[in-house]
C-alpha cells in the first residue's frame, strides 16, 4: 500500500463566500460552499499542496432545518436535526447528495459526479463518508433506485431484534428523551445511534440518530445471528456499490467498530472484487479492536487516535515525554503501516485553539512525527494549514475550539486563501503564510521522499537515554531508509533553540547497512534556510544539529 496525504475538507465550508456569519443563521444569512467551488484551480491548488487523496466530507444527504420540500425531499422534524445544518453524520437518503452543496439542487447527483471526474483530473484521488452506524431519526430515501426497498421498509416494529429488520425497536414505548423534544413522535421508539436501546436517551446521547441492526442482539447479551445473512447487511452492499459506480476511490467509515466486523470482513472483499483498489478506512478507538478490524474486517487503515494523535498531543499540552512516541509504533508491531495518521479533523480541537496549542507554529514538532515516522498515510483538516483556531461561538457548536459541523458557516483563514476562486496568498497573514509554507513542504515532501513512504524506521530514542547532550523528554530522533536513501528526522518539542547531540549505536549501522565513521554530506530537506554541510557518521562522534524551539529537521544524508 503506498503511502498517501488526505485533505479532509467540508464542503459546506470550503468554497463559502459569505462573510455574514451570524449566530445559528440559516443557509441563506450565512450562506454555504457546493461541490463546484472544487474547480479545476482549486484541485490544481489543493493537490499542490502536497495532497494526494481528498475526502469530501458531508457528501450524502442528511437532516436539516433548511427547507427543499420543492424538490421533493420531504423536510426533517427540526426538533431531531442538531444546529440549523444538521450533522452529517444523520444521514436521511444514503442514495442521495446533500441538496446543500449543489447549485442546482435538481442537478445534484450530476454535480457530485462531475466533481469526481475534476478530481481525477487533477491527479487526486476522492474519499467520501460512509457511515454505517446510525442514520437520521426520519430516514427516508426518495431517491433510492427502482427496486431497492427501504431501510425499515420491511420492519416488523413489535419485535426488539430481529435480523430480518433494519432498526431496533423499544416495543409498547414512545420515544421520549429526557429533556424537551417539542411535537416530535415516535411509536414504537427505535434505538439510539450510540448503543442506547431506550425510548428515553439524554440530551447528550445521538438523540438525532437511530441505531441500524447488523444481526446483533445487544440486548440478549450480544447473540449474533448471521445465517441468513441479515438484511442491512445486502442493503449495505447495494449502497457502497451504488457509491464506487460513482467512481469514487474510497470510504471513510464512521464509527466503523459499532458495526460488527463480520459484516466487513463480508462486504469489503465483495466490493474489492469488482473494485479492486478501493481503500476502507475505519474509524476505530478500541486498540484491543486494531487488528480485528484489520485482519477480519479487511480495512485497509485505521485511525491512529489512541494511539499517537493521543500521545502527541499529550507532550505538547501534558508534559509527557517525547520518548513516549517509541511505545506508539512499538505497540503496534506490524501494523504500523496500517494507520491513518492526524493532528486535526472535524471530531478533534483545532491545534491552534485556546484548548490545544493555542498557535499552530507549536505543533510543528508533532506534525512532522504524524507524517514521516512510518509508511503510514497523514491526512490534514482543511484550515489546519493555515493555523485556524475554530474558537467561534457558531450556533449548536459553541465556542469549544472545532470548526462547526452542525451550523452554516465560513471559515475567514480559507475564504481568504480561496479568495473567491483565485487562490493565492494576497489575503493572507505573514503568519498563515508561514504555516501554509510549513505543511506545503512537509506534504509534498512526504509524496516525493521515497525513503518515507516505503522506507525502514530505525528509532534512536533508546541509545540517548544516558546521553546528557540530548534531552528524551523534549527530542526525538530516527532514521527512515530506503535502498541507498536515508534521512535523519530530528525533533524538538522544548521551547529553547536547542543544540542536539545524537548518538547513534553501532546496532543502526548494521541494522541500515551504511558505513560506519564514513563523511557524509547533510541537507535538510525541510528547511530551506538551512545550509548543506558534511560531517561524519559514527557510532563514536555524536551527530551535532541546531534545531530551534517547537521545529523539526528532516535530514538527507548522501554518503
């Protein structure tokens, strides 16, 4: 698998223009980015960046206060849609594109699939949502293909569990959440998208959700019943076909481990056989579930949230030491490669917000770990690379440091790198530049570099635990080396500019094959202002470098 940068972007936000931004304003006050703002220009750029693969997130249709009753969509209960956008994780029509995020709304699948095709062009590749879970409390697909019936269609609603339905009912009960839900009903109540199998979820339960059933009893103490196969595993099947025919690359799945992994372990396989360079990636917080879900469930990669975002957030906000970045990949042991790794995306607090970094320059250090550590894929959040801080108080989202996926919103940072469709950095602070400057040459990097995408790890936290000259709660060192390529990635997290005094075993000569005591001429890859010099490699002279506070060096070594 060759390793891949992901541009997270919501496409409501992306190309939005409006600059009103009103507390819980609707679609027209506030306005909303569509799919043809991802011009030819605008991929043109987004791949320049150092970018390979786009995920568009909020493609399906789902809940929403705004009004297409026109179209005939028919319009969701507004006391069961969070913010006045709705999330889109409540998907209502897994059929449909979002009505939001089309010019002509009855033209919206065609826009979809020509935003696909202006992508391909580019050279990128297209990620979407899927999101298996849960789906909006009123599900209702009207544009579902002749044939197809539809979720719960079926359903025999006096049942709690059945494999032959699609949802779980709470027979006898009306839905009714402990708090007030204003003229909304339902009977039978259905259960909750995050396992509540009440009628009387909490205010911070997915109340807007419903559960989908896979076959699972969760109500019997778990008992799977999977012969014959349960019917939301075929519809599944039908939606992601329905989906790749689109011609997209790949699947983001939501909250991948509350779905059993036997239905992926069943459905990914099947798609790979007609689309066999299809990418599945699952989004799983259970490591104990890493290889599950790997293994049996057949993801291609799996976020590595528990593991190093957690921990890189830890040494830059707790004090924790940098030597910690060792258990990571240590503790994956072999599936380093299978990770997804991230500083930021819709679910986490932005890095430059008042509850993480508090500036973007801070996390340098982090970001180049996340991306050349392993052969690991890196994905960014649109805005991330341009130091957003998400600190707005936006309307369901408060002020809590993430960009709103609720409300309808612009982002200043993008809209001013968009710059109405011109791109470029005239608007830009001399701050955003530098940080925009940063990712561009770490991601490309990433693409260009060999040695990261396929190259081994040699981690020298260990052998400079007794070294007084390099501080293991602050640096970071390893090797990555491919064929005859190596690089050297230093990393400091102090802020002090700090003179680095490495030691390297004589275990890493042998482990890399490279000559040891030989003079080799060093380069950094990273830092342009950085000037070439040669120096000698050897297990009996430290490794001297000058990194400056919250930075990092990645090192070409030519010998």
């Amino acid at each position: 698998m060759a390793k891949f940068t992901l541009y997270q972007v919501l496409v409501r936000h992306f190309g939005n223009r409006t600059t009103t931004n009103k507390f819980d304003g609707n679609i027209t006050e506030n306005g909303c980015g569509k799919m043809n703002d991802f011009t030819a220009k605008a991929l043109v750029e987004i791949k320049s960046s150092g970018i390979s693969h786009v995920w568009y997130t909020g493609i399906l249709e789902h809940a929403t206060q705004t009004d297409y009753a026109t179209y005939g969509i028919k319009p969701d209960h507004k006391a069961v849609v969070k913010g006045k956008a709705g999330s889109p994780y409540a998907v209502k029509d897994y059929y449909d594109v979002d009505p939001d995020l089309a010019v002509n709304v009855e033209k919206r699948m065609v826009e979809f699939e020509n935003l696909v095709n202006r992508t391909h062009k580019a050279g990128l590749k297209v990620i979407i949502d899927f999101i298996p879970n849960h789906v909006a409390r009123e599900y209702h697909s009207d544009a579902k293909p002749e044939g197809i019936k539809d979720l719960g269609e079926t359903d025999n609603s006096d049942w709690a569990f059945s494999p032959l339905n699609n949802f779980y009912y709470i027979p006898n009960q009306a839905f009714k959440p402990n708090f007030e839900l204003k003229d909304y009903t339902e009977f039978p109540a259905k259960a909750t998208g995050n396992d509540q199998f009440t009628a009387t979820p909490n205010v911070n339960d997915w109340y807007e959700t419903i559960k989908l059933n896979y076959g699972v009893n969760y109500t019997e103490g778990g008992q799977k019943q999977f012969d014959p196969l349960p019917d939301t595993w075929l519809k599944m099947y039908d939606i992601l076909h329905f989906w790749t025919s689109k011609k997209v690359d790949g699947f983001r799945c939501d909250m991948a481990e509350m779905v059993t992994v036997e239905f992926w372990g069943w459905v990914i396989p099947r798609l790979k056989t007609d689309f066999p360079e299809l990418i599945f990636i699952a989004e799983v917080y259970n490591p104990a579930e890493y290889r599950n879900y790997i293994f049996n469930g057949k993801f291609d990669y799996l976020y590595d949230k528990v593991g190093l975002y957690d921990k890189l957030r830890a040494i830059l906000t707790e004090n924790h030491a940098a030597s910690d970045i060792t258990h990571c990949w240590r503790a994956l042991e072999g599936i380093e490669s299978n990770m997804l790794n991230f500083l930021e995306n819709h679910d986490e607090q932005r890095i430059a917000s008042d509850f993480f970094c508090g500036n973007a320059f801070a996390a340098f250090p982090a970001m180049v770990v996340a991306a050349t550590l392993t052969k690991a894929p890196v994905m960014i959040y649109s805005g991330q690379e341009l130091g957003e801080k998400g600190m707005e108080n936006e309307g369901f989202s408060g002020p809590d440091g993430r960009t709103t996926i609720f409300d309808y919103r612009s982002i200043e940072s993008v809209q001013n790198w968009f710059n109405n469709g011109k791109f470029g950095e005239d608007k830009l602070t001399d701050e955003q530049k530098k940080i925009r400057s940063f990712y561009k040459k770490l991601l490309n990097t990433v693409l260009t570099e060999k040695v990261i995408s396929e190259g081994q790890l040699y981690d020298l936290e260990y052998a400079n635990f007794e070294n007084s000259d390099f501080n293991t709660h602050k640096h970071f060192a390893y090797f990555r080396k491919f064929e005859e390529d190596l690089l050297l990635m230093v990393v400091n997290f102090n802020f002090t500019n700090d003179n680095i005094k490495i030691e390297i075993p004589n275990e890493a000569f042998d482990f890399l094959q490279i000559e040891n005591g030989k003079v080799v001429t060093v380069n950094d890859i990273l830092n342009a202002d950085k000037h070439e010099f040669k120096t000698i490699l050897s297990s009996v002279e430290k490794f001297e470098i000058s990194v400056p506070k919250y930075s990092a060096c990645i090192l070409k070594i030519r010998y």
